[in-house]
C-alpha cells in the first residue's frame, strides 16, 4: 500500500468523521442539555439532505440548498419541539425513544410520500468539482476537503458559542442544573427550542453536505443517526469534545479498516478469503472499538460518572 | 374493567378462535397472519422480560431474533444441500428437525445475549439504549458482508422443517406448533415473574440502590435476565424463519428491534399479555391500514406516539383493573 494512498484514505476518515461530528454534536447537546434521547435526529439529517436537493434542483446554486437545508432542518425541528419533544423531557428514556421512533415513521413515511420512493442526486457544485494537489503531491478532491473545513469551522464555531457567549453560558448552565437556571429568570422553554433547533440545524446541514457524495433518500438518516450513538458512547454522553474526538476515531477506524483488513489479511491468507473475512471484520471494527472504550471507561473517554 | 387473569384467557381463545374460524372458512392466509402474530408476540414476549420486568430497555433484540434466523436458515440449508457444516475431526451435518433447530436457535441467541448484556449491562440509562442499539446493527452489517450465507440476498428454505408426527406445511398445523410454544413460553415467564428471581428483578427496576442494599448482585440478576429475554426472541426469530421459509439481514435491522418495542408498548408494559394483544393489534393494523395506503407507517407513527404521550399502560391497561404495578 502506498502512502499517498494511505494519506488519501485518512483525509477520507476525517471527511466521515466531521460529517459525524455534526449530527452527534447536536444529539449530545440535546441529551446535556434536556436529558433527551433523541431518535429523530436522523430524520432532520434527511429533511436537510431532502430540502437541499429541492433547492438545488429548483435554483441550480449549491450555497441557497445549504441554506435551505439548515433552514428547513430548523424550523422541522422548533416544530417537532413545540408539538411533541418539549412533553418528553420529563418523561423516562423508553418514552423518548418510543415517541422518537414514532416521529422516524412519521417522517420517513411523509417525505416518501411527497418525493416518492426513488432517490434524488444533488450535484457537487462546478466550483468545488475536481481535485486539488495537496503538499507532497496529494491529490484529493476538493469537495471532500471543503466539508472537512467546513466541518472544522463548524466545531471552532461551537466552541466559541458555548465557551465566549451569553447564550453559550445559559446553555452550560442549563446542562449543571436546569432548575436554578429556570429559577433566575432565563426563560427555560425559549432556551430548550434554541438548543433543539441548533442541533437539528447541524444534523440537516450534515445531510446536505453528505447528500453530494451520496444519493439523497428515504432512511438515510437512520445508519448514521446509529453511529452518532456510537460515536456518543466513544466520547462519553453529554460532551462536545468528546464527540469530536469519538467521531474523528470513529471516521479513521471505519475508513482505514476498511482498506487495511483486508490488505493485512491476504498477507497469511489467500486472495479472496482475505477480503471477505478483512471486510466482514471492517464492518464490525467501530462496534468492537466501542466495546473495548465500554470495557475500560464505561462512561466514555470525555464523560464524567 | 374486568380482571387482568380473565382478560388474558379471553385473549387466548380470540387467539385461537380466529385461526379456527379461518380454517372451517378455507382462508389460509388468514392463519397465516394470525400464525406471524403469535411468533412476533413471542419475540415480544422474550424482550418484555428484560424490558417491562427489568428496566432494561433493549434497542437491539433484532440481534437475538435474526441469530434465531440464522440458525434455521443455516442448519436447514446445509441439510437442503446434502452438504456437512464442519467435516473434520468429528461431523456436524445440518438438519431439517424443527427441535434441534430450536434447542440449537436459543443456545446460540443466549451466548450472544451473554456476550452483549456483559457488555451493556455496565452502563446504564440512555448508554445501555445507545450502545445495544450498536452492537444489533454490527451484527446487521456482518450479516450483510458475510457472503457464505447469501449476504444482502439472504436465505432461500424451499421445504419447510419438520416436526415429528405433523405435517408442518398445513399452515393449521404449523400455527399450532407456534401457538403451543408461545403459551408454554408465557407460562414458564409467569412463573419466573413469580419466582424469587422474578420478584428481585423488578426490584431492582424499582429501586436498585435498595436491592443492592439487601445482598442482591444487581448485574448478575439482569445478566441472567438478559439471556433469557434474548433466548426467548431468538426462538421467535427461528419460528419467523421457517414461516417465511426465508432469512435475511432485515431480520437484524434495528427497524426490527424498534417493532418488536412497539408490540410491547400497544399491549402493555410488564403485562405477562402486553407483547401478544400487541402483536396481534399490530398485525390487523398492518393488515387494514396497509390495504388502505402504502403509506401506513404514518398512521402507526400518528398512533403510537398518541399511545406514549397520552395512552401509558397500553391496551391490556385501559381495559383490565389496577392490580399489577409496574415500576415507572
């Protein structure tokens, strides 16, 4: 295996990686700050990914169906909040997912019926098509790096939010103790519909940017909403930074084992029973990662007991 | 309001009576629908011991109810194709017994339950939902990329298995194998409700610092829970194979798991009969909204967060009286 390949698989591990880090960014902050285990998160995923490509396709520019799917992944989820979440919060873990589950069927089924049962394309923007020649003579396509500094700058952002605003800080108080913030004076529910919508903002910008790479369709939400959960579990419950860092693992273990097991494998066995036990194997990798973290540090590398 | 006990038998006998109905009238298909609710039913009935019972709510049973599958569909392929599972020092061959089948389905869904609850069991809360979520969609995703056993396309069985001294394509008769098992089932969990084991695992759902506190080993006690509740849905996922004749990853997908949750949730939480009106609710509604709209899942997503948000206690709750508690 070459290096330049190798490098081009890791640039591709840390592209899934800040892709994952958007949608587990917002699951985590929605279960900090609320306590509420959200299993619709990967249906704003799809309703961003949905509302971009009928933007792109109506108006032919990529930056509006961005736009659009932040938007629509938004106010999806200020509804979904003011409707249904915001009776869940005090409600135990099984109702929130059984309501949340719910929200999956109720959303799957709605979008098939309005786009139908084939999946659209959203085409890489002219701009940003090819590749571009990295230090050291990569080449790499420019789309994947852009969502990869994109995805940076969304994490930078983040930090800064919570870390350097006012609303930040009621967000990191609301995460210590919800009662006391409520009892001086921040309205409590306006500051729940925020936080929600914030995360739904990123799960739909996440299904936009990845509905390029992809095809944009019915259930796209659910894979991913699932390694969002592993990658939470990774970096412990609760935690931005340890959600970048579990998402990142996640992104490298995932892509690397894919293209390593098998190589490593042919080197004691044959050709063919190589790559079907190397790629069997990748697909398990990040589950028996996220069983080694469980075994060691239950409550995740960044989480508090 | 009527007692829960006479509730249960009067469900007992619709459970029979329409399969009855159906065979006097000549309609298979409809035992066939009655047959696929009590297998669901069962597999509710394995999850609703470690979810009603224990607290622990599992989003990965579809790992023990496909492992179920599989193991049908593995021994029965083999045996289809005259061809030995492992020729070496010893012979395993494969085999068409619906028994062995199913002593072989939960012996290998309850050591992978006792790999996975060691696991999850050391978290808790939202972690524990999160992380068997995880660990059923590894074993999606491995059926998936492992091509030995029809990968993506699954499992063809052209015969179905055989039970001694019954004729198992008489869809009467292979209902009644099903039926059988699932009240053998319910009476074996009633009775372990009952049980010391039983009373010491709700308990601890109600209060584990207090279990703790009077000697009982909390980990053990929901370990053991655990395997019996994926033992259980993996003999529903054998039932479910040889009624399909058909395996195939859907089985482990976590849509599955989130079913087999709705049973249970239609039906009752902790109620010994919550999994089986459920299952059965859930396939009329299956059977008269589908026919209504292919897009039917909007109606059972309307009606089941209705359920959660206003209906708690399911079906058997709104109709039987108050008298088995289930710890909130």
């Amino acid at each position: 295996m070459s290096t330049i390949l190798l490098i081009e698989q890791i640039l591709n591990g840390l592209q899934f990686g800040v892709m994952l880090f958007l949608m587990a960014a917002g699951l985590t902050l929605i279960f900090g700050v609320m306590g509420l285990i959200n299993l619709a998160h990967g249906s704003l995923y799809m309703i961003g990914a949905f509302a971009a490509a009928a933007v792109a396709g109506w108006s032919g520019n990529f930056l509006l169906a961005l736009i659009a799917s932040l938007i629509a992944a938004a106010i999806f989820g200020v509804i979904v909040e003011m409707t249904v979440i915001r009776r869940l919060y005090k409600r135990d873990h099984l109702d929130q997912v059984l309501a949340t589950f719910a929200l999956i069927l109720i959303f799957s089924e709605a979008t098939r019926w309005t786009f139908g049962s084939f999946p659209l394309f959203l085409d890489i923007p002219a701009v940003l098509k090819g590749t571009v020649i990295l230090p050291g003579g990569i080449e790499y396509s420019l789309y994947r790096l852009t969502i990869i500094l994109i995805g940076l700058a969304v994490a930078l952002g983040l930090y800064l939010l919570i870390s350097k605003t006012r609303v930040g800080m009621r967000i990191r108080a609301g995460e210590n103790d919800r009662e006391m913030i409520g009892a001086l004076g921040v309205d409590i529910s306006v500051l729940y519909t925020m936080v929600f919508a914030l995360g739904a903002a990123l799960a739909g910008l996440s299904g936009a940017l990845v509905g390029a790479i992809q095809s944009v369709e019915v259930g796209m939400g659910e894979p991913v909403l699932i390694l969002a959960f592993v990658v939470i579990v990774i970096g412990g419950i609760g935690s931005i930074r340890g959600a970048l860092a579990g998402a990142i693992l996640v992104g490298l273990t995932d892509t690397l084992g894919r293209t390593l097991l098998p190589v490593l494998f042919s080197s004691f066995m044959d050709g063919s029973a190589a790559t079907t036990v190397g790629s069997a194997l990748a697909s398990m990798l990040i589950y028996i990662l996220m069983a080694g973290v469980l075994i060691f540090k239950p409550t995740g590398l960044f989480g508090s007991a | 309001m009527i007692r829960e006990g006479t509730l249960n038998i009067v469900i007992l006998c619709l459970l029979v009576a329409v399969p009855a109905y159906a065979y006097v009238m000549n309609e298979p298909f409809t035992i066939t629908l009655a047959t696929r609710a009590v297998i669901f039913a069962l597999a509710g009935v394995g999850l609703n011991l470690a979810l009603g019972q224990g607290g622990l709510v599992s989003f990965g049973h579809a790992a023990y109810f496909g492992m179920g599958g599989y193991a049908m569909g593995i021994l029965a392929s083999h045996a289809q194709n005259y061809d030995p599972i492992f020729d070496g020092a010893f012979l395993i061959e494969g085999t068409n017994s619906m028994p062995v089948i199913w002593v072989v389905a939960v012996v290998s869904s309850a050591l992978l339950a006792l790999l996975i609850g060691a696991l999850s069991l050391r978290t808790s809360g939202v972690y524990f939902i999160m992380v068997t979520l995880a660990f059923g969609q590894m074993f999606y995703y491995f059926a998936i990329s492992w091509p030995a056993y029809g990968g993506e396309d699954g499992l063809s069985i052209y015969v179905r298995n055989q039970f001694p001294g019954l004729n198992t394509l008489d869809p009467i008769q292979f209902f009644g194998i099903c039926f059988a098992i699932l009240c053998l089932v319910l009476l074996f969990v009633d009775r372990l409700n009952k049980s010391p084991f039983g009373l010491a695992l709700n308990g601890a759902h109600q209060n584990e610092e207090r279990a703790r506190t009077v000697g009982i080993n909390v980990y053990k006690l929901r370990l053991v829970a655990f395997v019996i509740s994926g033992a259980i849905t993996g003999l529903a996922g054998a039932l479910f194979a040889d009624l399909n004749r058909f395996v195939s990853p859907t089985m482990f997908s976590w849509a599955i798991s989130g079913e087999i949750m709705i049973f249970i949730i239609l039906g009752g939480v902790a109620r010994l009969f919550g999994p089986v009106v459920g299952a059965a609710v859930y396939i009329l509604l299956e059977h008269f909204l589908g026919g209504l709209s292919d897009y039917w899942f909007i109606y059972l997503g309307a009606i089941l967060l209705g359920m959660v948000l206003f209906a708690k206690g399911g079906i058997i709750g709104k109709l039987a009286k108050k008298e088995t508690h289930h710890g909130g």
